[in-house]
C-alpha cells in the first residue's frame, strides 16, 4: 500500500497511527492475502475489534440508559452493534476505496460489499485499539457511532417481533414462525438468514450476527409489507 494511500486514510478517520503495519493489516481482505501469498489478514482484527466494539457500546449504554432493565440494554446494544451500523460508519470513511482486495474481488462488487465493509470497521477498530489502547478506541467508536445511538430507531427501539406478534393477533388465528434458511461466515462471527412465515405464506427475510437480530430484522420487513 503506498504511503500517500494510507496517509489518505488516516486523515479519514482522524488518526495517526504509530504502527502502520497493523492498519495495512486491518485493510488487508483474506482474497488479496491469497492473491499475494500473505501469511496474515484481516479475519482475526475483525474477531477483536467486534469485542472491543461490544464492550465500548455496552459500558455507554449502562451509564447512559439507566432507566432500562437488562433485556431493553440488550436490544439496544444488538441495534447499534449490527453489520447495518458498520456499514454506515464505513460509509463515512469511503471505506471501499482504502481496502485491499484481489482483482476478481474487486471487479466483483467487493469495494462495496456490505458485509466486506462491516468486517473491515471492525478490523480497523481492533488496529485502533491495538495502537492507542482502550480509552482512545472507545473515543473513536463513539465518534463514528454517536448519530446511530442516538437516532430514533435506537432510542424508541420495539420489539418487532411484539409488534408483528399483537397485528397478526388482532387479524387472524394463523401462527408465525422463524425459520432459519441458511447461516454462513466463520464460527466467530457467524451470519443468520431467517425468514418470516405466516401461515403458509412467507415474508420478510432478515439477516443478522444473531438468530435473534435476524428474526426482529425479518419480523420489521414483515411488518412494513403488511402496514
């Protein structure tokens, strides 16, 4: 990566690392490891970064959100914390231009794959945490994050799945069910598909980095299919 590269980024994001070597590292995709017989890549920064970003978000939410109980804490958190979220934060940063991807990965949509730039945030988020420490990473994530925590969709968060359980209540007898269609990605960071059935009828499919993330995902396209 050219120096003027990474410069470019740096100053995207606001840092100056001491330690250039683990921001390459974090924008560093497994296809261009492969490409380019490289020993090591992203996929263990990701793994990281997603505890570092977890802890960040909880400890912010317990100090801010005290009128709410452990499962509205847990909602909240699993809103902010979703490859949704790391997109957009990746967004902010033109984070597709800066990764390092092979040339098929590229010339297939990789740059603005969603799922390659939520990992990618991930992966810089450890670098962050790796090269400056706790204190300053949690600065950062708060930084990037602070317009998500704070929309709408965070503080007013329903339970979709309530919400699709009481308007199906309310029009037919016929029973909801989650099904799984498929669960992709490696052990640690495992992607679900999950699809919404009423009845005999399928819905709305979401996806998420837990079964219970995609079912609400699914359960809200459902519900904006039927309202």
């Amino acid at each position: 990566m050219k120096e003027g590269f990474i410069d470019k980024f740096q100053h995207k994001i606001g840092i100056k690392f001491d330690n250039l070597k683990i921001l390459e590292l974090a924008l560093t995709h497994s296809s261009y490891a492969n490409e380019h017989n490289l020993s090591e890549y992203n996929e263990r920064l990701e793994f990281l970064g997603d505890s570092v970003l977890q802890l960040c978000i909880t400890e912010y939410l317990y100090e801010n959100c005290k009128d709410n109980n452990e499962g509205d804490l847990t909602r909240k958190r699993a809103t902010i914390v979703c490859e949704s979220s790391l997109y957009k934060v990746g967004k902010q940063w033109d984070l597709g231009e800066f990764i390092k991807l092979s040339k098929g990965e590229s010339l297939s949509g990789g740059k603005t794959r969603i799922s390659t730039i939520a990992d990618t945030v991930e992966a810089v988020i450890a670098a962050v945490y790796l090269d400056k420490g706790y204190k300053f990473a949690c600065k950062f994530i708060l930084k990037f994050f602070k317009d998500i925590i704070k929309s709408s969709e965070v503080i007013n968060y329903l339970d979709h799945k309530t919400r699709l359980q009481e308007f199906i209540q309310a029009k037919t007898s016929d029973k909801i069910k989650y099904n799984l269609i498929k669960e992709e990605g490696p052990s640690h960071k495992k992607i679900f598909h999950v699809q919404v059935v009423i009845g005999e009828k399928e819905y709305g499919m979401g996806i998420g980095n837990f079964k219970k993330e995609a079912e609400q995902s699914a359960a809200e396209k459902t519900l904006k299919m039927l309202e």
